[in-house]
C-alpha cells in the first residue's frame, strides 16, 4: 500500500501530504445588504402580449413604517437593530434604487426629501457635453506676395465676387447644454394635527411623465361625525413626455398631440379596526375628489393606491371594485372587514343604518392589480401584504381604470408577486433583515389600451358593434 493512501470504502484514495489548513473567518454581510425575499413576476391571466414599451410604465406603492409610528410593543418581535431607522432606511433606499419604478406612492412618509433625493443619487446622471475645440489663434493675412495664388481674403485671383467660392466660412460654438433636470420629482402631503409627522407622497420620473396638476385631499372636516381623523391623500395629473405630434385619444378635442394624461391617488386610511364607518366616509371623499379631477381632464385614466386598512372581505373593497355599494343595514364596525383577536365580535352590535340614503356610486371602473387569480371563496387577491404585529393580512392594493372593451384604459401586464409564507414565517414578522417594513411593497406594469381613439368612445365599427358582433359571433362557435 502506498504510504500516503487510505482505504474508504471498497475504493483506494490517495491522500496528498497537506500543510495545516489556516482558519479564515467567515464573510458576513454589510450592516445594512438587502437580503430580499424571492418574488417573481407573474403575468395576469389570460396572459395578453405585451404592447409596445413605449405605452408600459411601473409603479410602486408601499406603506415604508415611518419613525415616527414605530411602536415596539406592537414590533415586540423585532430586534432594535431592524426597528432603527439607521438600519431600516438605507435598505428601503437600496429597494427603491434597485426596482426605480416610474412612479412611487408612499405611506407613512416622513422622510420625504431622502428619499427623493435616494432616487435622484442613484440614477445615472448623463456625461457632460464634450468642451468644444480650442481655436488657433487668429493670424493675419498673408500678403499677395507671399501667396501669389490666393488674394489677402484666401479667394484665388480673378475669382472675386464669384458666389460659392472662397473661405469656409467658421461655425459658431454650440451653446453648452442647460444643467440636466432631476431624476424624481414628487409631491408629499403631512397629515393634519399637531402631533403628526408622516404622510403620502407620491414620485415620478421627470424623463417619463411631467407634473399637470397636483391636489391635497384632508379627512378632517369640522362639524361631520365620521370625518373627524387626521389621514390625507395626495393626488396628481401626470402627463407622458414624448408623444408630440403622435396623437392621442380623448374627448372633446382634448388631447391632439399632447401625451397621454394619468390620475394617480395616493391615501392611508384610518387604521382603526371598529371603525369601517370613518373609513368607508373617507374613501367616499377620496373617489369624489378623483372623480371631480377626472371630470377636468377627461381623456386621464386612472389609478388609485395606498394602505386601505380594509381586506378583501370589506364592504370597502366591494365597493370599489363594483362600483356599487348599498349602505343600508350594513354594520358600522366590520365595513372595513378586518378583525384582531375576539373583539370585534362584541363590538358588532349597533347596525350602520342611515335610513334612506342612496347607494353608493362610483363611475371609475376599478379593478386591482393583484386579484388576477379569483375562485369561488376568494377574490384573487395575495393572502398578506401586511405581516408584522397582530394583524397578518391584505390592506394594501393598486387599483388601475381598467379597459373597458377596448374604449381605452389601462391594463395590467405583469405584478411583483408576494413571497412564500414559509419564508415570512420563518422571519417570525415584519420587519426584519430582508424587509425593511411591516407592509410589503406592491408594484406592477400597467399598459394604455389602444382602443380607444381621438374620436372619442366606441369610433365606429372598431369600438362598437363590430367588436359586439365578433363576441356574439365567437359565443356561437
């Protein structure tokens, strides 16, 4: 046998003499690295093919947990480390740098001007214009005698006056470039009280859209029972840069070679569990206020997101996907449907009748992003977008106007899918080391339809029964 072999086995592995092995310590990861959860994207189904780039955008919305509301009692599970705004702040930074949607919602912001100015640092700014080449210093004309082919002027002898003949003439140097526009631009929104310091913002990307029209919502007004709370909304009109002179729908001869116009909502409603009466009174503000704003541009669609503290059950979210809701005998305490622990069902009894009121309206034919996937004793949407505290569930969602028969809208191509609860379970809550925040952010890739037209809704053939007849058509076949 060989002296540096060994038997292992029924095989014969020779053994190389080895110095000591050195101990070297183990690589651990920087303080603040984002170890995020795997979420793919899922396309919608049916899956649709994907229109041209140039008619896609993302956005994101996310409730980021401000400084301000960190409450350990509620977090007790969370280490100090991942509750410190120094730890948890750069890792929301790193998530928005990294995804850099076209449009940002926040809730619970109170660190506004950072994060702005994250976005703006991050993207790449273009590279200065090249200086313009040093000009040789001007010398005199030479004299005749010295050229004797050419006049003082350069213009060969006998040739003067003759058009198109003498010296190239010196172009004049390009102005330089004005200084480059920011990345981002936003707009924030405090909530009303003293005390508070958090709000909604909402934040695009200046090479995609440009500012129209921008519009602060309060829930607070004084002297209206349930509209006594200090929550807020933000809304905006953006507009598409770079569609000059490649038309665009609308109606009333609005639009032309305008680019294409979005209203974006941005609200966090009340929290509050056994009061889905001040929530439902808010988002009857919210969807008024949107409407009113549609009605001014009228060729916008529309989306509408944030932190709705209502799950899919809610009388709220019934309401804004059906566009209907009737408010008689509905129960005041569970309108916004989510219950913690035991107690909402003592707190149940007294009935939200207003006795006569007309049912709830609205004309904005939402549909949310994430409720792709429904079955008969689920809407579709994710089991959880919340996953921190007492509460596990959905609250948070992305509504878009959705295509209404191909009289133009949005639709929605892909969505940021959720990660698996094996992997939140394993990180007892939220927040901790991969998410930064006890919501877990929401983002998709929505479309402009292209069926609808300068010419305003339906247009004939193309947007009326000749679509009705190929329905009818194919439902025979």
């Amino acid at each position: 046998m060989h002296p540096r072999a060994r038997r292992r086995g029924s095989r014969w592995i020779r053994r190389e003499k080895r110095g000591p092995k050195e101990a070297t310590p183990p690589t651990l990861p920087a303080r603040n690295a984002l170890r995020t959860f795997f979420r793919p994207w899922i396309p919608p189904t049916p899956h649709l093919p994907p229109p041209p780039s140039s008619t896609t955008f993302s956005l994101l919305s996310w409730n980021v947990l401000a400084p301000s509301l960190v409450d350990p009692s509620y977090l007790g599970f969370a280490s100090e480390e991942d509750l410190a705004w120094s730890v948890r702040g750069p890792r929301v930074h790193a998530l928005l740098q990294e995804q850099r949607p076209d449009i940002v919602c926040l809730q619970e912001d109170d660190r506004y001007p950072e994060f702005l100015d994250a976005l703006n640092a991050h993207v790449l700014k273009p590279s200065p214009a090249p200086s313009p080449p040093t000009m040789a210093p001007s010398l005199p004309p030479l004299d005749p005698l010295l050229s004797p082919g050419a006049t003082s002027s350069g213009t060969p002898f006998g040739m003067e006056g003759v058009e198109g003949v003498g010296p190239a003439p010196l172009e004049p140097f390009a102005s330089p470039s004005p200084p480059s526009m920011p990345a981002y631009a936003g707009r924030w929104k405090k909530r009303t009280g003293p005390t508070k310091a958090d709000g909604c913002s909402v934040l695009w990307r200046t090479q995609r859209f440009e500012l129209v029209e921008a519009e602060e919502v309060e829930y607070r007004i004084p002297g209206c029972e349930f509209l006594d709370r200090d929550n807020v909304a933000i809304l905006v009109v953006l507009q598409e840069r770079g569609r000059e002179g490649r038309g665009e729908r609308g109606e009333g001869g609005e639009g032309g070679g305008e680019g294409r116009k979005l209203v974006v909502a941005n609200t966090h409603l009340l929290f509050n569990p056994r009061r889905g009466d001040v929530k439902l009174a808010q988002l009857q503000v919210l969807l008024a206020r949107v409407q009113a704003l549609r009605s001014r541009h009228p060729s916008a669609d529309v989306v509408v997101c944030g932190d709705f503290n209502a799950t899919p059950d809610s009388a709220l979210y019934a309401w804004m996907s059906a566009g209907f809701l009737d408010v008689t005998a509905l129960n005041r305490r569970w309108v916004g449907g989510r219950r913690e622990g035991a107690a909402g069902a003592v707190a149940c009894a007294e009935d939200y009748s207003p006795g006569g009121l007309p049912p709830l309206v609205h004309t904005l034919g939402l549909a949310s992003a994430y409720a792709h996937r429904p079955a008969a004793w689920t809407t579709g949407e994710p089991a959880f977008t919340s996953y921190g505290g007492s509460f596990r569930g959905t609250v948070d969602y992305i509504w878009y106007g959705r295509d209404d028969r191909g009289r133009g809208g949005l639709r929605c191509l892909e969505y940021w899918g959720m990660p698996k609860e094996a992997e939140l379970r394993s990180q007892v809550g939220l927040p901790c080391r991969a998410m930064p925040s006890d919501h877990l952010p929401l983002m998709v890739k929505l479309a402009w339809a292209e069926g609808r037209r300068a010419g305003g809704r339906g247009g004939g053939r193309e947007g009326g029964q000749g679509r009705r007849g190929q329905r009818r058509k194919s439902s025979w076949s």
